[in-house]
C-alpha cells in the first residue's frame, strides 16, 4: 500500500500542474483535460491549503481573486511614461510616417511590426524575482492606479513566470505592457443577461473592461472574465533584446500572452498589406480591434527616433473607418421588461454589417427616438460595434417617405393594457401592473438565474409556459409545482420534471444574498445583494431598517435606499415574503467563517516596499479583517508602518514623525495577536 504524499510536497506538485494547464488553457488555447479534470485539482489545492495555510504562497494558483475589496487604488508614477499612439486612417498618412522616420534616421534599413490595436485598457505589469507584484493602468501616461489585485484575477496572466527552455533564467526583474480586453462571447453573454435583468447592457466591450478594472471589489472583477495580451517590453534587468519581435519572442518563453496575430514586416507597404488582411479578419476574432499599430522594429532606432510629449515617433496606428450599412426601418417594437420598463426594439430589413447579418437595432427609449427623429419606413443608417445590438446612428432624411409619421411610445402597456406612467426623474416608461404577465415571466427568469437562485431545468420557454398557463402567477407559486403535473407538459417527461422541482426545493436553502437579488428589486445587483445581507444578516432585520440605516451600508447609494424602502412598502411585496416564509425559503443569511478578533481596532498603517510572504493587497486585507486601516500617506495620525525590501521615502518619514515601524516579521506578529498592541515610537 503506498503512503500518502507529504501535504506541501503535493502542493506543490498541483501548483505546478494548474499553472501548466492554465498556460495551455489560457495562453496557448491548447487544454490538454477538460474543465472537470481542471476543476479537480484546483479542489485538492484548496482542500490542502485549507488544511494547512502556512502552505499557501502569494502565487499559488488558488490566490488569485482576494476576499476583502479595496478602499482605493493606490497611484504608482510609471518608470517609462505610456505614450499614447498617434492615429491615422490614411494609407498615404502610414507612408509619410516612414518619410519622417528616413529623414531622422537617414538612409537606413528598416523593418515593422503590426499588430492589432485592440480595443481595450492598457496596463503595465511588473514581475520580480518572477512573482507578479504589481499591475498599473495608464491613468494620465505618467501616473496610473495600482490595480494589481483586480489584474491577479484575469487568468491568462500568470502569477509566476516560467523558466525560458534555452536556459537564459528568469530575469530578475521585468516590466511589460499590454492591452486589457472583454472577450466578445463573454461581452454578448454580459449584455443579454443586464437586458433580462432590466439593466443598462455595456455600451461596449472597452467600456465593460475598464469599468471592470475600476472595481474596488476583486471578486466583481473576476466573474466579468477579462483577457489580456501583452504586447512590449518595457524593462527587464540583464541582457536587452534587439528588437521588438525578438522582446515577444522573450515574453513568450516566459509563459507571457503575445497576440497570435503579430506579424513582423520588411517594409511599410508589407505593414499596409497586413492592415488589409486583418480589417478582413477582424470579426473572426474574439475581441474587437480598431486598426492596426505599427511599429519600428529595432528598439536602438526607436531610442533615436524618441518621442514627442504626446506619442512615440516610432509607432503609429492606423484606424479602421466605422462599420455602416444602410437599410429600412420596417416596425418598432415595444418589449416590457421585468420592472415594467418599456423599451422599443427597431426591426429592420436584414443586412449584413460588421460581419454579421443585422434586423434588430437598440433604440433605448422614446428621447433619443425624438432626438434622431425615428421613424417607421425611414432608410437608417446602422453601425455595428461591440453593442450586443446594433444601433440607428442616423437617418436617411431625404429618402424618408410621406407617409413616415413620428412614433410614440404607447399610453397603454402593450401587452397588459394597463395605462403607462413616467417616474419623475427618468426618460422611461413603466407599465404599473405587477400582475403583467410580461413582468412575471421575466421575474421568474431573472429568480432562476445561477446568480440568484439558480434553479436548473427552468428555461425561458418553460417559463413562458407556465406563465401562459396560469400555473406560476409568482415566484412563490414555483413552489407549489409537483412533477406530475410539470410531466404532462410538451416536451417535459417525468425524469425532467423530477429533476426540476428537485432544483426548486434545493433553491429553499439558497440564503438571504440570492434571494435579494433573485427578488429583483430595482438597482439591488449582486454586489448589493451582498453587502446587504452581510450588514442584515435577515430579511425581517433589513424590512425593518431605517432608510439612514441602509445608507450607512457602504456602496450602497441613495437609489438602493429609496427602491428597498418603496419595495418593502408594497402590500404585495409583503405578502409575497410571507408566502416564501411558509413555503420554507430561507429568509437569512447563510453563516460565514469566523470572524478574526478586532485587535487593530482604530489603528492606522502605512505600507511601503516589497514583502516576501505577501503582497500590499493581502497584507492590507488582514490588517482590515482586524480592524486596521490602510492608508497610502503618512501623518501624524499613523499608528504603524510596515516597511518591506525597497522602502521609500515614507520609511524615512516615519521616522522622522517618530512613528512605530515594523518589519514584515512584526508585522505577522501582530497580526497573531489576541490583545491590542501599542503603537510607541521605534528607537
């Protein structure tokens, strides 16, 4: 019989294994198991980890996403500025580059890299000793906010570098950059679930992508599903690379993400020629791009070319022109959502635009049908983004026909009849009728959905069914449901209807989080949900708050307030709890781990250098799970600072202020303690 594995020796052997399989997952697109193979390791991982902490590392694979959310984003000057790129859309404008270029350099022999520009949020990243310590946007191109946390959690980036097969080593220390980006099948998948749930869909992918990265929460971060792809090298101790190519070729064998669709070019009219090939790719790939940057190849003419205040003069992007198509605008269609929100939906003859066939188009509500003017048998003019719907930028004014009237939105609900009202404060209009049969169905979408209550077997069209049927008038009526009845229905079978009311007698448990954001009140998301029910803890304790008790929450704004009050107010909101009550729905909070002693309790810290055994963000989440709190300047009212390799300027400061400073083991110390310490000044 073999003995068991020494618990840190099979650490580490799953560390190692899941770092491999992320890389071909996430970097190759090569996996060589399936996702539940995958899945199983990480959960021996954890299992082992949980078991023994004083395994886990700062770069282990189970350490990406942390548990407590940032207060702010600390700014951090970059060493070498991040330019911006100067644009053009001229094929000519990319050869008058290169004119500028021979007229500096002089007769000399150049060659180009092109590569996607994509369309995203740019980052630099930092590695030391190949552990990933830090993640900088670009902010103003000379000081950005560290976001490493939020960046620890998008998986193709490693959090350790991987030793180069030639056996050059890992460089000591190395800075890259790269570009940020939402994939497209993520972002369509994102956008048609804030249409279910009556919310705003991104506007973009860009725009969801770096509204992700601005997430003080890196839990929130982690489940938008960001992508990156490093795409230069801007310092790295020891021997430099040549050329740009020859830098990815080194990010590469480092285990860094380099764009499949670089492509190196002898000459400018070879770059053009690129530019051409991937503006016909473009919409086979899973992420947007907006043109094409082109840049010097050898990095000695790029330090000679420099650069301007504004842009290097050794790169320029060319810009691909706004996708457009003409069509006919043939109906307007008004959909009610959940909440009652009318939303009117263009339906156009089809037409191909931005590599799809388009006959729908978002016109968001009546005010910007009146501002462009909108009508039923117009000629439009559609672009195509990275909307998860197109949308009308313009009419075709001259081409309208006499008999094209200005569409109003209905006065009635158009599928309940009753009589629409505006709420003050808003453009929207709202049918009032809760017993909307609309509203219902996509209530009980929006409560079966994973995020909320997560009831397996209930699709859309089953809803619909029900709805139709009378048999679900609520979601406290999906309670009610036996499998005999759910059998008879068309397609449904009696192992499928088992397995349904299966789910729905498991979703009882669920907890007080999934139920508020399941419930579907106005502006409560999930990150609502959660700090609501964490602050609460039950349904009776956060029905009986004060609106001031409620805003004290932090995050939670004016706007949740006001709809948990005017939703707690209604008799049938009420009544519905009530009737989840006794259907056996759990109306608390489901309990968490053990809360660490508040033994820093009003102390204030200060972190300055690198610590070994973590980095800031981990350090700043244990102080704050004690009570702590974590500041980026140092006064008068600092209680500590906690001084790593590399220590600053504030290191001295503190000192100077006669303000107590601890070492990373002093540190770990008091965070072992039971009893309040005293800051008294260091010798």
């Amino acid at each position: 019989m073999s003995q068991p594995k020494d618990p840190g020796a099979r650490a580490a052997e799953l560390r190692a294994a899941i770092r491999r399989h992320e890389h071909l997952y996430y970097v190759l697109s090569k996996p060589e198991i399936s996702d539940r193979e995958f899945d199983a390791l990480d959960r021996e991982l954890r299992d082992i980890e949980a078991a023994h902490p004083e395994l886990i590392t700062p770069d282990s694979p189970t350490q990406r996403v942390g548990e407590v959310p940032l207060s702010e984003f600390p700014s951090v000057n970059h060493k070498e500025p991040m330019l911006s790129l100067e644009n053009t859309y001229s094929e000519d404008e990319v050869r008058e580059f290169e004119e500028r270029i021979r007229r500096q350099l002089g007769n000399t022999s150049l060659s180009y890299v092109a590569e996607p520009k994509i369309d995203g949020l740019s980052l630099s990243v930092t590695y030391e000793k190949g552990r990933l310590v830090r993640a900088v946007t670009r902010g103003d191109g000379k000081i950005g906010d560290d976001v490493t946390a939020n960046a620890r959690t998008i998986r193709s980036l490693p959090l350790s570098l991987t030793p180069p097969h030639d056996g050059r080593g890992i460089p000591e220390s190395i800075e890259v950059r790269g570009e940020v980006y939402l994939p497209r099948s993520v972002f369509t998948r994102l956008n048609e679930e804030r249409v279910r749930n009556d919310e705003e869909p991104f506007v973009n992918p860009r725009n969801a992508a770096s509204g992700a990265m601005k997430q003080l929460d890196p839990r929130q971060v982690a489940e938008r599903g960001l992508e990156l792809f490093l795409y230069s090298l801007a310092q790295v101790s020891g021997p430099e690379p040549k050329s740009h190519s020859e830098a990815l070729v080194l990010l590469r064998s480092l285990g860094l993400r380099t764009n499949p669709e670089i492509r190196l070019c002898a000459s400018i009219e070879d770059a053009l020629t690129e530019c051409a090939a991937l503006r016909e790719k473009r919409h086979n790939l899973d992420y947007d791009i907006d043109g094409v940057v082109i840049k010097v190849d050898s990095l000695s003419l790029q330090r000679e070319l420099g650069a301007t205040s504004k842009f290097p003069r050794w790169a320029i992007a060319y810009k691909f022109p706004a996708e457009r198509a003409t069509t006919r605008l043939v109906n307007i269609d008004v959909q009610v959502g959940r909440t009652g929100k009318l939303t009117p939906v263009a339906h156009l003859e089809p037409v191909f635009v931005g590599g799809t066939t388009v006959s729908r188009a978002t016109l968001h509500n009546a005010e910007e049908i009146a501002r462009k003017d909108i009508r039923v048998g117009d000629l439009v003019v559609v672009e195509r983004g990275g909307e998860v719907i197109p949308k009308i930028v313009e009419v075709v004014a001259d081409k309208r026909p006499p008999s094209a009237a200005p569409f109003a939105m209905p006065t009635a609900c158009p599928v309940c009849g009753a009589h629409v009202a505006a709420i003050a404060g808003e453009v929207d209009l709202r049918c009032p009728n809760t017993s909307c049969k609309a509203q219902i169905e996509e209530r009980i979408k929006h409560y079966a959905r994973r995020q909320a209550m997560d009831i397996e077997g209930l699709g859309d069209k089953l809803v619909g069914v029900l709805v139709e049927m009378g048999a679900v008038k609520d979601i406290a009526d999906l309670y009610t449901l036996e499998p005999s009845a759910l059998a008879q229905l068309e397609r449904m079978g009696e192992k499928s209807a088992t397995n349904l009311v299966a789910s729905i007698d498991k979703s009882r448990e669920a907890g007080l989080q999934r139920l508020l954001f399941g419930l579907g009140i106005r502006f409560v998301g999930e990150r609502a949900a959660e700090l609501l029910s964490r602050r609460f803890g039950s349904m009776e304790a956060l029905s009986r708050a004060t609106a001031e008790e409620i805003d004290a929450v932090p995050e939670i704004g004016e706007a949740v307030v006001a709809s948990l009050r005017e939703w707690f107010e209604a008799p049938q909101n009420r009544h519905l709890l009530d009737r989840l009550h006794k259907a056996g729905v759990r109306l608390n909070a489901i309990s968490g781990g053990r809360e660490e002693a508040r033994t820093l309790e009003g102390l204030q810290f200060v972190l300055t250098g690198v610590l070994d055994s973590m980095d800031r963000n981990e350090a700043k989440r244990r102080i704050e799970s004690r009570g702590g709190r974590v500041t980026s300047a140092v006064s008068s009212k600092t209680d500590f600072i906690v001084a790593g390799g590399d220590a600053g300027s504030k290191l001295e400061k503190g000192r100077a202020l006669g303000i107590k400073i601890l070492d990373e083991a002093g540190l770990l110390g008091l965070l072992s303690e039971n009893s309040r310490p005293a800051p008294t000044p260091s010798s």
